[in-house]
C-alpha cells in the first residue's frame, strides 16, 4: 500500500513537473498562437487578418535610427562572394547578427566582385523577412548589384513569404534551390519572385492551414480561405506565375506533398527567367542595349533552356554550360554587361580558355546565334 501510494505520489510531481515544462510562466493561448507561428513543423500556415502581425517596416538608410534587433528564428543564414559552394569555402561566412555594422562586415569582402550569395536555411517567418530586406539594403549601399538566394526551406507562413517576396522583387535576386535543398510549401511563394529560378532541388507544394480558425464547418474553413488564396493568386500574377499553382495547392491535404517536375516548374513558371521581370527588362534593354542584345539574349535564354537544365543536373553543371553557351552568343556584352544574362555568374566561374569544356554546347556553331530566337526554337 505504502509502496502503491509513492509511486502515485512520484507520478503526480513528475506530470506537474512536465506541465510546468511544457507550460512556464503560465503562458497564455495567444502566447502559444504567436509562438506557433514560428513553430509549425512542416506545415504552411496562415493567419487571420485579426491575429497576423504586421509587416515589418523597411530597413532604416545609413543614418537613421531605428534598427531594431531581429533575430533568425528556425532559421540560420551564411554570406559568400562565390557561387561556388562545393569546396571548402561551401555556405559561406555564418551570420551572427542583422544590425548593420555586422551586415556590413559581413557584405564587405564581396564588394570587389560586386557579388553575393546568401545562403539561407530554415522556416519561411518575419525574420527570413527581414533578412533579405537588410542585406539587399546593405548591398545597395555597398554597390554589390548581384545577388543570390541561396535557399533551403520546408516552408512557414504564408503572408510572411509574400512580404518577402515582394522585397526580393524590388532588389534584382536569382534564386537557386540546389541540388539536396528543398523549396516546400510557403518557400514557394518566395521562389516566385526571384528575377531568375535556378532549380535543381525538390520543390513541392500542399494545402495552407490557417492559425486561429473559428471554423466549424468545410463551408466556413472555404469562406475563411478564400480571401487568403485570392491574395496568394494575386501575389502569384504580379510574379508571372500561372494561378493554377494555388488550386493545385488546394488539393493537396496540408499533411501530405505533391513534387513538381521540372517539366511543371517550367509550365507554372517557377524555373528560369521570372516572365514578368523579363517584359520589364526587355523594355529597359531595349533603349538601353539595342535590338541585337535583346535578340541574342533571346536566343540564348532559348538555347540555355534546351541544352543546359536537364533534369537531375547538379547547379554547378548547369552554370558551367550557361557559361560556355554565353560566349557562343556573345555574352557578357561590352556595353551591357550588368544586362547580359545569368551576370551573377560572370564574375565567379568563368573558365580560361585552355580549360573550357568540349561539350555538345561549345561544339555548336556561332552562325546560330545570327538566328532569330524562333529559329533557334524550332531547331530545338
């Protein structure tokens, strides 16, 4: 009896002990809904307009007050001036911190190549936000003009990765998902709006679930949604991504994922040139470059397209042959270098001649580039 009544007694203090665990400070139900938002596993989340924290404001200028701390929550960042990130260098430098004396320390060894890779790794939140945000201010600054996500997530929030999005579409990213990273859920939305996609990772997507639902029927859950996926479609029209991404997404039950092939990625516009920024650019390089640069660079992006992103390729292979095909096309070009297409590239893995590659590509003839970029699609 005695023994039975310790045993009771030790179990009692140890599940009081685990409440308090699980539980310290008494943390209330809007302290856990606000905590969930940075914590929910490999779900894609959404909030209602009532409990959905506010976009944070832009990044102050040098000069200014008001830069408040942000840490990276579920998430770790590293800087690199290089693409190249199989060697020893790999990620990058970590960062430690999103103040501005660290961001400039950090971006400060790339300004003589003009070009950055940030690596990110971790959940889709406010703070991936304000990472990007901060550090294309700092580049800007800083006259670093190229700039690469270099991004591996499971996903996160949805309004945080439209934030982030629109940001990322203001400050001349390419995005890559590499070979072994993964673009899931929310990451999507932040895929969408990279001036350029280079894809050779898992990139996959499913059904949002929303935070603090009232609802208590499927028409209610609809209703709820609906405005939530007329502003995903919005965002994803505004990023020259088909819409029909998000009714996929409807399908797939939050608990489960649907990959998309690179045949579908290229189809909903998710890899290669973000066919928005393209017409942008074309009108720009236009006046600026000529009729024959924008014709080259069509037919290059043709070509690029064909020969070089075939499934399952490592992205160091596929940028080493948009590098050989660059020059059968002329390109980076003397009087538009910065416009010339994949530019992140130039400055980092450009081969001498005696060690370029004899590939398909190089063995191609230079009368191909004379072709209008039809002809050179028809010819694929």
């Amino acid at each position: 009896m005695f023994k039975s009544c310790a045993v009771s007694l030790l179990l009692c203090l140890g599940l009081a002990a685990c409440s308090q665990l699980e539980n310290p400070g008494n943390v209330t139900a809007a302290d856990k809904a606000v905590r969930a938002q940075t914590g929910d596993g490999d779900h894609m989340v959404s909030f209602n307009a009532a409990d959905a924290p506010p976009a944070p404001a832009p990044p102050p200028k040098r000069g200014e007050q008001g830069w408040p701390e942000v840490a990276l929550d579920n998430g770790k960042a590293w800087i690199s001036c290089d693409t190249e990130y199989a060697d020893a260098a790999g990620d990058g430098a970590p960062l430690e911190a999103l103040d501005r004396a660290s961001l400039e320390a950090a971006i400060g060894p790339c300004v003589e190549r003009g070009l950055l890779r940030l690596r990110y790794a971790g959940k889709i939140n406010p703070g991936f936000t304000e990472l990007v945000a901060r550090v294309a201010l700092v580049a800007e600054a800083q006259h670093v003009s190229r700039r690469i996500l270099d991004l591996d997530s499971s996903g996160g929030q949805v309004e945080a990765a439209i934030v982030a999005g629109d940001r990322i579409g203001e400050s001349n990213w390419t995005i890559w998902v590499r070979e072994g990273s993964v673009c899931h859920s929310a990451c999507v939305f932040v895929l969408a709006a990279g001036d350029n996609r280079l894809v050779s990772g898992k990139v996959g997507i499913h059904r949002m679930m929303r935070i603090s639902s009232k609802a208590t029927s499927r028409a209610e859950l609809n209703r709820e949604l609906h405005e939530v996926y007329d502003n995903v479609k919005d965002y994803l029209q505004r990023n020259g991504v088909a819409v029909g991404v998000a009714d996929l997404m409807m399908t797939v039950p939050n608990r489960s994922l649907r990959l998309l092939s690179s045949d579908e990625l290229r189809q909903f516009g998710l890899d290669g040139t973000n066919a928005v920024q393209d017409d942008l650019e074309r009108i720009k390089q236009m006046r600026k470059c000529g009729d024959d640069f924008v014709r080259r660079k069509d037919a290059f992006l043709v070509a690029f397209d064909q020969d070089c992103k075939r499934e399952g390729s490592e992205l160091e292979t596929i940028t080493r042959c948009g590098q050989t095909l660059k020059q059968r096309y002329g390109f980076p070009d003397a009087t538009c270098p910065d416009e010339s297409p994949l530019s992140e590239i130039d400055v980092s893995i450009l081969l001498p001649p005696s060690d370029k590659p004899r590939d398909a590509v190089a063995e191609r003839t230079a009368s191909d580039a004379e072709q209008p970029a039809s002809e050179a699609a028809e010819r694929n």
